[in-house]
C-alpha cells in the first residue's frame, strides 16, 4: 500500500512564462474488499483508513450493524500489496449476504458497484428513517464544523484533489475527520470510525463536496440527523432526504446556508440553548 500522496514533475504555463516543479499528488489505488474471502467490491481509494471505509461501506450496504458482526478483518496474504481486505463476518454459515454490491466502484461513484440503484433506494428508504426530531443545531454550529473540516484537511492542502468528511456534535465540534479521493469513500471512513467506536449516531455530518443520493443513504443509515455540503444536492439527493425525514443543508459556505429539507432542526440559537431537564 502506498502512501496519501507522491511527487511528481509538471510543467506550468502562467502569463507566458514556463516553469517545471514538482507538484504532491493524492495517490489513488485499488481497494477490493471480500467477505468470507468472495469478492464484495472494488473500489478506488487514497490509501489509509481501510479498516474504518470496510466497516463504514458494509454497514451502509447493510451487511452489517455493529463492530460485533465482523469477526475478523485483515489484509489478504496472498497478494504482494495491502490492496486487498478480507472481512470474516460472525454470521452463520450459509446465511446469504444482505448488501447489494458486486461490481466495481470507482472513486466518484459509490453506487457503481450495486446491482441496481432501485434495490439501493428500495433498502434505503423503507429501513432508515431519520427519527432524531430532537436534534438541532444552529447555522453558525455548521460553520464551525466545516471549519474545522478544512483545518483537518492536510492532504488536500498538499494536493487540492481529496475530498472531506467529518462527523460532529451539535454544537459544531468536529469528533472525526477524513480525507479520500472518492467523496463517499471520505463519507464512509468517518462512518466506520464510529462504527469501531460503538459510538452513539453523529447529530452532524459535514462534507466538502455535493451532496448524492449515496451520501444521503449512507447518512441516513448511520442515524445522522443533519447532513452539510458546501455544493449543490443532486435531485434525487433532495428527494431521498425528503423522505427519509433527514435535514439536508446545500451551499454551506462561509456565514450562508441553504436548507433544503426538514429545516425544523436548524434554528439560530438552537445549538447555544440549554438542555431540556
């Protein structure tokens, strides 16, 4: 496995003048991950955090609900890279794997593996309804957790090519923060690190890209209640957000918001009240 990034030699042209550097590059590489060593998927990753992207993308895929159902997890010996992962679950013998994937996916789309994006929306929407009517943060809590995205962000200092994603209180603390080339790879790093934490759903999710109906599924599965890009939502984004009863957040840049969905949950003030006794 290699590092995050490497160098490479590039030649820049600017107002007429020429000059050759060397530039730090964000390094993508394949990641297949099998399950009870059969071929579940493969997709490209920055190198770094498998562990936390198995455990995040199998509980999404619902393969998964807990650290519990993953009896052991370990690089395959039988290849010459740490480029391959085996995830051993505790679930009885013959008992058929719930997830949907088995096909290749590609770092900018998650849902390029899945046998069929219906199957997805199907799962989704009918299993993970957001019901955390208590949760509320307020718009300047979003700011500073995205914030603190961009302050955790090393990787794409160095290479402007990585995406970003990090889980925070409701006060806008970022608890975790991660960094892949895929957006929902980043998504589902942050994820499996609460999974192996056996930690309580995050009430914020903040990325630094748009926000895809993947992004929505996988939010929603893990019980988070506020989701924040700093782009656009795709369509079917919006409607999966909808109906899921999640709070989806687009535009989130600087002291501007747009709230796109159950907007009940972002309130001035919210994240400064004092809790209810």
């Amino acid at each position: 496995m290699a590092g995050r990034s490497a160098r490479r030699p590039v030649t820049r042209y600017r107002a007429g003048e020429v000059d050759r550097r060397v530039d730090t590059l964000a390094v993508e590489e394949p990641l297949e991950i099998r399950v009870d060593g059969e071929p579940f998927t493969l997709t490209m990753r920055t190198p770094g955090d498998d562990v936390e992207l198995a455990h995040g993308l199998l509980r999404s895929e619902g393969v998964i609900t807990s650290r519990e159902d993953v009896q052991v997890m370990r690089y395959c010996s039988d290849t010459t890279t740490l480029n391959v992962l085996d995830v051993a679950l505790t679930r009885a013998p013959g008992v058929p794997l719930s997830g949907q994937r088995n096909l290749a996916s590609y770092g900018g789309c998650g849902l390029c593996g899945s046998s069929t994006i219906d199957a997805v929306a199907e799962r989704v929407l009918l299993g993970s309804r957001v019901e955390h009517a208590d949760v509320e943060v307020e718009p300047a809590a979003i700011t500073r957790a995205l914030d603190g995205l961009r302050e955790a962000q090393t990787l794409f200092a160095k290479t402007g090519g990585v995406h970003g994603a990090a889980v925070a209180s409701a006060q806008g603390e970022v608890l975790h923060a991660r960094e892949d080339v895929g957006r929902h790879n980043a998504v589902d790093k942050v994820l499996g690190r609460l999974v192996l934490d056996e930690a309580p759903p995050a009430p914020l999710l903040v990325v630094s890209s748009r926000a895809s109906f993947e992004i929505v599924a996988k939010a929603a599965v893990a019980g988070v209640s506020v989701l924040a890009c700093v782009s656009a939502p795709s369509s079917l984004a919006a409607d999966a957000a909808d109906q899921l009863g999640l709070t989806l957040v687009a535009f989130a840049r600087d002291d501007r918001l747009t709230v796109v969905t159950s907007p009940e949950r972002v309130r001035q003030g919210a994240a400064d009240a004092p809790a209810a006794s």
